[in-house]
C-alpha cells in the first residue's frame, strides 16, 4: 500500500506515476440494498392503490360525487349554535367515562406494571404472562372492545368505561414498566436484602420509584381517553359519540361542525391541564 | 450535637392535586348513569361470552376474514403513503429555519387540530363525497397522519445537527440543497422509522374505521356482532390480534434496523 502506486486500469497505464494519488476508500458493498427496499414499497403501494386488489384509488369518483357532498362539508363552516344545548349531557357523560376509566385502570395496572417489570418481579414465567396477555389486550382496538361488549352488556356508559380500562391497562402497563426497568436496582437489593417481605419491599422500595412515572403515564391515558370517548358512542357505548351517530345519519353537518368544535375545545384544554401536571412531575 | 433535620418540603401543591383529583374522580363515579349493582354480575357475563367466542371459534369464514384483512392493511398502507406526501414538505416549512414564521405557526396549530380529532370523525366528514368505500378510510387515515407525521417531521427536523446545514448553505447551496444534504442524510432514518410508526396505528386504525361501514375487517366484525354470531367473532378477534402483532413485530424490527443500523457481525 504504497503512495506512489500507479492506478491501474487501462487510463492509467500511460499515465506517469505521481507522488500523490489520492486513495478513495472502497465503495460500501450492499448499495443494492436500499434500492430493493425502494422496489419492494412501490410494489406493494401499486398493489394497494390498485382498483382489482387494492382499494382503488380514483379521483374520478371523488369528482363525480364532488357536487353533492361538497355543499354538505361546507356546513361545517356554518355550526348550528342552537343545538348546544342538546351536546352538553353527552359532553358530560363523554368526561366522566374518560375519568372513571383511566382511575379504574391506573389502579389495576399499578399492582400489573410490578409484575411485568424484571426489577420487581424476578419470576420469568410469570412475567411472561403477563406481558403476553397485555400484548395480546393491546392488539385490539377500544373501538372494537367497545363495539363488542356493547352486544354482551347493553347500550350505555358501562361498555364504554370497560373497553377504556382494557385500552389502558395495556398502554399504562408497558410504559410504567418500562420505567421501571431504567430504575436503578439499589434500593430494591438494599430492602431485599435486610430482610423485606414482597410487599414491603414493594412498598418502601419500588413505590417511591414508579410513582412518577406512574402518574406522569395516567394523566397521559387520561388524555388519550378523552379523545377515545368521543367516539365510543357511535358502537353505542354512550358519550359525545351516540349524537354523532344520529347527526351523521340525516347528514346535519352543520350539527356535527359544533360536536367537532366541542371535542377540540375539550381535548386542547385536557391536554394542556395534563401536561402542565405532567411537566411539574417530571 | 443535635441533628440538624432539613425542613420537611412544602406539600400544599401536592395536597392539593390530590384532593382535586380525588374529588374528581369520586363525582364522576357518583354523577355517571350507571346502575353500580350491574358491575356485580358482569364477570359471570363477561367470562360466558368469552367462552362463546374462543371455545370453538368458527374457521368456516376465515377466507372472508384475510381477505377483509387485506382490505384493512391496504387502507392503512394508501392512508401512510398519502401522509407520507401531504406531512413532508409540509413539515420543513413548519420547521424552525426554513418556512417563515406567521406559516410555520398556522401548520402547527393545523397539526395540532388535526391531530385532537378522531380519524373516525374525518372519515364521517370526507364520507358524503367519498362515499362508503375503503378510499373513505384511506383518505381519513392520510388526512390524520397529517397531524402526526407533521409534528414529529418537524421535530426531528429541528433536531437535526447544524453544521452540515450551515456548510451546505457556506458552499452555496439552495433551499433544496440544503435540504437534501444537510438534512435528509440525518433526520431521513427518524422519518422513516416514523412511516412505519404510522402504518402500525393505521392498521389499528383501519380495523376501527369499518365500524361506520367503509368495509375492511371493522365492518365483519361488528356486522356478526350484530348477528350475535359469537364463534365467527371469536375467530375475527384472533385474526386481528395475530395479524396486527405480526406487523407490529416486523414493522418494529425494520425500524429498529433503519435506526440502529446493521449490527456488526
């Protein structure tokens, strides 16, 4: 590997030999990679866009029915005031769901949060149980839920709240314990270690820890809640949802404008009260 | 020598969240119209239903149930690809250095508001001119992803280092220059791990989305809810969670790939 190493190849060759030949380090092999991977999302995009197996993308059905359902959309911009009233309950109703479940599910997950994290539950299979099953919880939507335990347990608040706690149990689990595996394990080996039962050691060790995070991820489930309760009404599962439902069936837009207007006023003031607490927690 | 104990720290604030949480929450349990009584009987109701979905649940319709599968992820996958376009050029102009100020606030408020309502809303809105097809769920999905690829394209934008910016900007460059060499090389890996964060929430999603009968695997599952056909939506149920663990799963290890790079052999 000498400097003044002609370079070879057929230019070279008559070349003279300089002293300084600039060595350029070997091209990255694999360049061929990224390119596949570019082939394989235009493929599968052309399939899913495609009309026999996709979803058909056309702008040509949007034009056509453009006349009818533009006039529609442009109520939104004309809310009907007057039917306030009317929203108010399932605002109400659409609150106290997202409250009620995320304190039902902060308080089921609490214990849960200790058993999925390896700090505080050195037992694997159990662990693993549980976990499993959260993940398995997690996989199905709250509408769904929702949309299901409303054909076991009748139209109203109930299925509602039930298909929340399962949505936050999921997330509020994994997250808490997630926090939990970044603690640090000292003070867990100090209590162990004089001597501490499991729910001491949870009590004097492991408490103080998850705490924050603890409560820094319900306040953030209870904002995902109240943006999911808006809408379990439409499987039935009472709230805001149900006058969604009946608006959007006699296409009262200027009705469903208001409702809309509603659920951003709610959700922004939530979020902003939540995150100001979180920000103090952290 | 006495011990000098540092004064205990003040807990009014704190009391005080607690009491108000408290309070909350304890109205709400009180003031919502639920008979509590109900509650008593509800695992009994809850475990016989479980058991009349997943005891045996009913394969017969699963060519139907992949196919509407099918129909789902393909929305998600239009709905990612529609953010895609519409949020990253939308995302630079919100970005700190290269939109102007009065436009970088409107998009973020936008992004915000987009981002505060339910895409099921958006799909009720867009559906009087879309009609009940999957493209109705498609183009809500890509109009919410907006909201979200948006603020998070913005943010990592911002996040990006700058002195390749600047010494793109020193050699010359223009906007687009810049762009696509002080930028793209280090925030591209966040944008696309976040494509595909995308995709796996459009895939729940576009499972919700058929509930107001845009069709994909939402719409069987509650049209046999209805018919209160318990073993096919055991079977659907099944389907769902498998399908959505497995793409959630790879999805997650391509994104682990695009961020971590390859691992060293």
């Amino acid at each position: 590997m000498t400097t003044a190493a002609p370079s070879p190849g057929p230019a070279g060759t008559s070349a003279p030999a300089t002293a300084l030949t600039l060595i350029i380090p070997p091209r990255p092999r694999g360049r061929w990679k990224p390119w596949v991977a570019v082939a394989v999302v235009l493929v599968i995009t052309l399939i899913t866009f495609s009309p026999q197996w996709g979803i058909a993308f056309s702008f040509e059905a949007i034009a056509r029915n453009w006349q009818n359902g533009a006039g529609k959309i442009a109520l939104l911009l004309v809310p009907d005031w007057s039917f306030f009233p009317r929203t108010i309950p399932p605002l109400i109703e659409t609150l106290q769901m997202a409250v009620i479940a995320t304190a039902m599910g902060a308080i089921i997950s609490l214990p849960l949060s200790l058993w999925a994290a390896r700090l505080t539950n050195p037992h694997p299979v159990l662990r693993g149980v549980v976990r499993t099953v959260l993940n398995i919880v997690r996989a199905v939507p709250e509408l769904l839920y929702a949309a299901i335990l409303v054909a076991m347990v009748g139209v109203g608040a109930l299925p509602g709240i039930i298909a929340l706690v399962l949505f936050n149990v999921g997330i509020i689990v994994k997250l808490v314990s997630e926090a939990i595996e970044s603690n640090d394990a000292g003070p867990l080996e100090a209590a162990r270690a004089a001597g501490g039962t499991g729910a001491q050691v949870n009590r004097a060790a492991a408490l103080p820890d998850v705490w924050p995070a603890f409560a820094n991820q319900s306040l953030y489930v209870l904002e995902l809640n109240v943006r999911a309760s808006t809408v379990l009404g439409l499987v039935g599962a009472g709230g805001l949802g149900l006058l969604i439902d009946a608006v959007r069936t006699f296409y009262r837009y200027d009705q469903l404008s208001l409702i809309i207007l509603e659920i951003l006023v709610v959700v922004v003031v939530i979020d902003v009260i939540s995150s100001t607490i979180r920000k103090r927690l952290v | 020598m006495t011990l000098l104990a540092p004064p205990r720290p003040r807990r009014t604030l704190r009391n005080a969240l607690w009491l108000a949480t408290t309070t909350v929450v304890i109205a709400a349990f009180w003031s919502v119209d639920i008979q509590w009584a109900r509650i008593l009987d509800l695992p009994a109701e809850i475990a016989r239903y479980t058991w009349l979905m997943f005891s045996s649940p009913d394969w017969s319709k699963l060519p139907e149930a992949l196919l509407q599968t099918w129909r789902s992820v393909a929305m998600a996958w239009v709905g990612t690809v529609i953010a895609i376009i519409l949020a990253t050029p939308l995302s630079f102009v919100a970005a700190r250095d290269f939109g102007p100020a009065p436009v970088r606030a409107v998009l973020r408020v936008g992004f915000a508001l987009i981002r505060a309502v339910p895409e099921i809303i958006i799909a009720i809105v867009i559906l009087s001119v879309t009609g009940l097809t999957p493209l109705t769920g498609a183009i809500a999905l890509g109009i919410n992803g907006i909201g979200t690829l948006g603020k998070w394209g913005y943010e990592s934008i911002e996040g990006v280092p700058r002195g390749p910016i600047e010494s793109t900007r020193a050699a010359g460059g223009s906007w687009s220059q810049v762009v696509r060499w002080g930028v793209w090389p280090s925030a591209s890996p966040e944008f696309m791990s976040f494509w595909l964060y995308r995709f796996e929430i459009n895939v729940r999603s576009s499972a919700v989305l058929g509930l107001i009968g845009v069709g994909g695997i939402g719409d069987m599952l509650t049209s046999y809810t209805q018919y209160r056909e318990w073993s096919t939506v055991g079977m659907l149920l099944i389907v769902v969670v498998i399908v959505t663990m497995a793409i959630d799963a790879i999805s997650g290890r391509i994104r682990r790939r695009i961020t971590e790079g390859a691992r060293l052999a």
